[in-house]
C-alpha cells in the first residue's frame, strides 16, 4: 500500500481507499468482513456519505475498539428525512444527521466533515454564507472534525469553494472520460449518446481546461482531492460504454486518478471481500499493466496538442528533475495565470529544477504525449529563476 499526505490537513491516507456506499443494504457480518479486510490490506481511509441508519451502525460496530486506525469522511448534509436519503441545507436537519453519525459511528469525532454535494455556483454561494457552514466552522474548531471537505461533480464550483480557503480536501468525480469531455458538451448527454451507439469525435476531445485548472489550483492551495467515480460506475471498461470508445482496465483508472495533481487517495466502492481483495491487486500490478498514457494517447487527442498530463513516465532523467512537477508549476503560471512568485516557493523546493535540464532529450523520446519538454524547461528556467 502507498500512503500519501491528505494535503494540508497533515493526515496521511493510503492512496486506495474505502468507499463505504455500496456496504448500504448489506449484513453486519458483511459489513465487518469488508471493514476487517480493507484494515488488513492497509487501508486506512474511508468515505462514509450515507445516511441510512443500518449502515451507518454496522459500520460503528465493525469499527468498535478500532476507530482511530481509520481517518473518516463524514458528510454534513447527508440527511435521513422520512425514510429516505436527502441532501439538505436545512440546519437542524443537517446537525441531526451529523450527530446520528457520530452517535451510529460510537465515535466523537471525524477527521473530515464533508459538505455534501455541491454541484452548483449558487448553491456554493448560499452555502458559504449559511448556519450550516458556520456549523462546520465550529465543529471544526471545538476539534469535533479536524478539516473541512466538500464533495463536487461540478469543477467551477469546486474551485470557486476551493479558493474560498475554507475547504481542506475535496471529494470529486475524476476519470479519463470525465476529464476529457470538451467544456461546451454536457458528460451526461455523451454518456447518452454513447449508450444509443452514436459515435464520438475523439479529435475534438482535450484536456477539459476547467477540471485541469481545479487540479492545479487544489496544489497550489494544499487542497488534497479525494477521488469518486474512477471508473465512472464501470463504464470505462467496456469499449461499448466508454466514451472514450476504448476499453481501459481498473489499474489504469486508478493510475489516472492518483496521477492527477492534488489527488491524495481514490475511494473504491468494495461491498464484499473479493472487492477489496481486488482492489489491493492495484499494488501487485506491473508498471505496464497500470500504464494509462499509452491506451489514452492512443486516441490520439493529445498527439497536437503536446500537453502534459504530469505522468512522469518520461523519468528517469540524468538530471533528476521532477518532470511532471516543473511542467505543473509552469501550467500554474502560464495557462492559471497565477503570479510566478506565488508559485515559485513550490518550484524552489523541488532540488532540482529545469536550470540543470541537459537538453539531453531522452524524457521527449519517452513522453506518449510529444511534450516538447526541452523547451518547456528553459521557459520553467526563464519564468522561476533560482
Ligand atoms: S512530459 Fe510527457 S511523460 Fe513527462 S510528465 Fe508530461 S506527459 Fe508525462
Ligand atoms: S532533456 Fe532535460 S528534463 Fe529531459 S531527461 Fe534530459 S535532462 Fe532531464
């Protein structure tokens, strides 16, 4: 198991992690034997968003004596109103449902209290204002919850919230398919489209600028990205449902997702014991088997475009600089418009930098994107100095 840092929130969480949403509907003793394992395998995260009652005491159980080998997303907002799952913004609602979970969870604290579903700019906007998130204030400051997160499908309300400072991690929807559909489409109608047998244009599909500048600005910011839909409900790994109209493997959804900027942990739904199982299989694979950049560039979307996708699989390089790294601090500036000196820090700290790039070319022979890295480190060199 890798274990990576939860950004700025000074936790560390293994790099595969456990979504708990599919453990809804299941037995206790199902609930323990995934929980048991997954603790076993060194998964030491755990995304707990529903608000169903059963399962949330099942987890509490499976947990008892044991609660501070796991780090939890706990989610405000995630409400059980009547019978049913309801996203709310009512605050009594929303302090019953999170002390529920604490009392189900037998706990008195959870690592990150998650505002829960945030998928529109004005909903963010409200939200940032409201008893709710002044609820979460507090909660963070009596030590109740140690960060704040916010779970998101959308990227511009992401990083509107992001760069309200107040988020420490935030939970997203990230995969290949995800981050490649242009900003003027609508993923949904695509999936549609693809699900009627309509062809894609893959050569209009690039890097969706939003999702990319999220990803940075979340670096930049210590904003650690916790992953859902890696493999977008299963539909990337069959040609026929995938957008993308190839087939890609777990490995290579994952290795996407922890190859992003940011991301800290993706949480895989498991439900029973050969899920977890499978998913700790992730580690055992070769580097081959998880190798993403080849099956992506195959689409051939990037092969103008030269753009990195800070994969580092143009390493190793005789001078030792941290390809994918210097190549993100330069998108920072150049395509994020961030100051150069607000991003140099970052830069610095990397040992070493472009002005010891030996031009040697070895990292553009190995690159699957035809990123002209050459001559992306002497602007590296030109705009960060030393
Ligand atoms: S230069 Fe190419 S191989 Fe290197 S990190 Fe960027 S995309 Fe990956
Ligand atoms: S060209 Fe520069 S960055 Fe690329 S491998 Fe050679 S020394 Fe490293």
């Amino acid at each position: 198991m890798e274990y990576r840092k939860l950004g700025r929130t000074g936790m560390t969480v293994s790099a595969v992690s456990l979504g708990c949403e599919h453990l809804q509907g299941k037995d206790y003793e199902t609930v323990k034997t995934v929980i048991d394992a997954a603790l076993d395998a060194g998964i030491n995260f755990f995304d707990v968003f529903m608000s169903e009652p059963n399962v949330r005491s099942n987890i509490g159980k499976a947990l008892k004596g044991r609660r501070e080998k796991v780090i939890i997303q706990g989610h405000i907002g995630s409400c059980w109103v009547d019978g049913q799952y309801k996203v709310s913004r009512d605050i009594n609602e929303c302090v019953a449902a999170f002390e529920d979970l604490l009392d189900r969870l037998q706990t008195d604290y959870i690592d990150v209290g998650f505002l829960h579903f945030v998928d529109k700019e004005n909903d963010w906007d409200t939200l940032e204002k409201s008893e709710v998130m002044q609820y979460a204030l507090s909660l963070k400051e009596k030590g109740v919850i140690k960060a704040i997160g916010l779970s998101s499908h959308d990227p511009v309300t992401a990083k509107k919230a992001v760069d309200s400072g107040y988020i420490d991690v935030l939970m997203f929807s990230l995969n290949p398919a995800y981050d490649l559909v242009p900003k003027d489409r609508d993923m949904t109608e695509i999936f549609t489209e693809v699900i009627k047998g309509e062809k894609q244009d893959f050569s209009a599909l690039t890097l969706e600028p939003a999702r990319a500048a999220l990803y940075r600005d979340c670096e930049d910011r210590g904003v650690a990205i916790t992953v859902m839909k890696t493999l977008a409900m299963g539909t990337l790994l069959d040609a026929k449902r995938s957008p993308l109209g190839i087939a890609l493997t777990e490995g290579q959804c994952i290795s996407y997702a922890l190859s992003r900027p940011a991301v800290a942990a993706v949480m895989v739904g498991m439900q029973r014991l050969s899920d977890v199982e499978n998913a700790v299989k992730y580690w055992e694979l070769s580097e081959r088997e998880r190798d993403h950049s080849e099956a992506l560039a195959s689409l051939g979307m990037f092969s103008s475009d030269g753009r990195c996708m800070y994969c580092n699989h143009c390493l190793p390089c005789p001078a030792k600089i941290d390809i994918a790294a210097v190549n993100k601090y330069l998108d920072l500036v150049e395509l994020d418009k961030k100051p150069a000196d607000s991003v140099s820090q970052h830069y610095t700290a990397l040992g070493n930098t472009a002005e010891t790039c030996l031009a040697c070319g070895a990292c553009e022979t190995r690159c699957p994107f035809h990123v002209p890295v050459i001559k992306r480190m002497q602007r590296a060199a030109e705009t960060f100095g030393k």
